[in-house]
C-alpha cells in the first residue's frame, strides 16, 4: 500500500519560492512514478509535472514554464517539488499521486493510483 502525504504548503509572496514535500509512509517498494497535480479555486484538477519512478525523467506541464523542478529521495521515499518565481495564478491546492504502471509516464490524473490529501498553496502580491 502506497500512503502519500503532502507538506511544505503555505502563504508565500509572489515571486517567492516553496518546496512542497510527499513521503510515502507505506512501508512499501513498490516502484512509481510521482506526479504532482493542482487544483485552484472553481478550475478542474491540473497536472504540474512527474518524475518516473527511478528519477531519471522528469515532465512538466504548461504551468510549470521552467519555474518548477522535482525530485525524489528514494531513502526517504520522499518527492519534492520546488517552485520559484510563483505567480498568483500558483494558488492552489497541491496532490501528489502515485502510477505504479510503469514504465508509462502518464499526465492524466486519472492513471494515478494513490493521491495525498493536498496541500494549500496561496500566492500572495
């Protein structure tokens, strides 16, 4: 069983930076890529970016516009996702999921079999 959690969500100003954090407290080796997504107020759920399951490929979506990296620490199970330069259209709640279909790297929300409950993330000017 996979058991992600998000942390590191806050109020920041914009042009500032966050790392938001997702540990995996399952107890488990299950190999997964790790998506982070996001949902802003009265939008659908939106993929941020992913990284496969070895840390070797990392996707980003349209919103991300180079501001955004990922990475994972496999001794922690640990993803993190580090954004700069946030913008107020930044705000939102933040999930990170896990796709233990592997090796398709997939942008769909729908192809993540575990989500975190999310994080809140709120751009401030």
């Amino acid at each position: 069983q996979v058991q992600l959690a998000e942390s590191g969500g806050g109020l920041v100003q914009a042009g500032g930076s966050l790392r938001l954090s997702c540990v995996d407290s399952g107890r488990t080796s299950r190999r997964y890529h790790a998506a982070w997504f996001r949902r802003a107020p009265g939008k659908e759920r939106e993929f941020v970016g992913v990284i496969s399951w070895n840390g070797g490929e990392t996707y980003f979506g349209d919103s991300a516009n180079g501001r955004f990296t990922i990475s994972r620490e496999s001794a922690s199970n640990t993803v993190y996702l580090e954004m700069n330069n946030l913008k107020l259209d930044d705000t939102a709640v933040y999930y990170c999921a896990a796709d233990l279909k592997i090796p398709t790297i997939s942008e769909d929300e729908h192809e993540y079999d575990y989500w975190g409950p999310g994080t809140q993330v709120t751009v401030s000017s």
